[in-house]
C-alpha cells in the first residue's frame, strides 16, 4: 500500500494528530485539508488516491464537497462524521461518497472502509467478464451465476440484481441507487420490491439466509455487498 495516499478533511486539529500516525502505520501518506476549499484544490493538485471527509467543515457541507468533486473526479471518498441521522448517510451516498463511518471509530474499522472502498474503484476501472461476490461468481457475458462451482437459477432481474452488487463490493448502497440502476428512474422508490429481490437472492445464494454475509442490510439505508 506504500505509496498510496489518504486526504484527510477535518477541521478537528485532534482528528489529524491522530490519524496521520494512523495512517503511516498502515502504510499511507496522509495529507491535511482544514476546509472544503483546502480539499477541492488539493484533489486537483495532489491527486489523492482517497478521500476521508468530515461533513461539517467550517466553509462548506460536506456534501456540497462530494457534489463539486462528483462533477468530475472518481476519488473514492469515505465520509467520517458525528453526524449519525440516516437521511445524512443516504444524501452522502446518494451525492456519490462511497461508504460512511461514525465518530467516534475505531481505526481498524476505518481501515478495512479504505482498503473495500480503494479495491472497488480499482475492480471498476478494470472489470473483469467474471465477477465475485464472496463464494459467488458471476459471469457477465454468459448471464450464469455459479455458487462453490454450481450453477444457480436466477430470474433475468434477480442476475440484473447481483450483477450489480457484484460491480460494488465493500460498498453502501442505497435503497435509491440500487432501484434506478437496476430496475430504472421510475421505481427509485419501490424499496418494498427491493426488500421482495433481496430476499429471494439470499435464499439461493446465501449458505444461511437469515444471517447473510453477501447481501448485508444497512438499516433505513440499503444494502452493503459482501466480498
């Protein structure tokens, strides 16, 4: 991971006396932005590999810095905040930011957050024909969903489905984004048809459904692919 570097923007000088020997521990070069504004330009001149953002920063929301950003950079971005409403999370993600961690965290979690986030962007700009999906694999090309070397009989849509989720490891999804990706805009709010897929794919794929480890839930938010 050397190399690899981790911008950090915070206006809580404590928030980077800890996290920059954090980060170098785990084989990251950390930087420092106090701002919104600070962070914006350090993307255009520094080229980060990944972001960690604070949503209250004294210039601006941190969501107005994931839309401004969303216009044209793919940095992934993992939001690090106090803020723990659900509709915070979901606007977050739905503007583009890539995962949401709680203050307080445990730097172990925030970790294994960057390594899935900085693995996904990495799986999009070079996607393979057959993806995975913990023990799943999904061929792409051949529409065929295979779990421990078996063939799995998918609907069309319930394919569209984990192929999706497949594309986005590691990552939060949100109720939303799921539904006009995969079904389209006019059903971005049938989360109810969702839930209905959802369940259906569990009980073909995973080894024990009422405990999923590839389709987990994120309470009032979506869903987070397993890998």
């Amino acid at each position: 991971m050397s190399g690899t570097s981790v911008l950090v923007v915070d206006d809580e000088p404590a928030i980077h006396r800890f996290m920059a020997p954090a980060l170098a521990a785990n084989g990251y070069d950390a930087l420092r932005a106090d701002t919104g504004t600070q962070a914006l330009s350090l993307v255009v001149n520094r080229r980060p590999d990944i972001v960690v953002l604070d949503l209250g920063l004294p210039d601006m929301d941190g969501k107005e810095v994931i839309r401004r950003l969303r216009e044209w950079s793919d940095v992934p971005i993992v939001v690090l905040s106090a803020r723990d409403r659900e509709i915070e999370k979901i606007e977050a993600l739905d503007l583009g930011a890539d995962d949401f961690v709680n203050k307080p965290f445990g730097i172990g979690e925030l970790m294994a957050r960057l390594r899935a986030a900085l693995r996904h962007r990495m799986q999009e700009k070079g996607e393979t024909p057959v993806l995975r999906l913990g023990g799943i694999e999904v061929d792409i090309p051949r529409h065929r969903v295979t779990r421990d070397g078996a063939e799995v009989k998918l609907t069309p849509k319930e394919f569209d489905l984990v192929a999706f989720l497949a594309r986005h490891p590691g990552k939060v999804l949100t109720h939303r984004h799921i539904l006009r990706d995969v079904w389209g805009p006019a059903h971005e709010h049938d989360t109810q048809y969702l839930r209905v897929y959802v369940g259906q794919l569990r009980t073909k794929l995973e080894a024990d459904p009422a405990n999923p480890v590839l389709i987990v839930t994120e309470p009032g938010i979506g869903y987070r692919a397993g890998e």
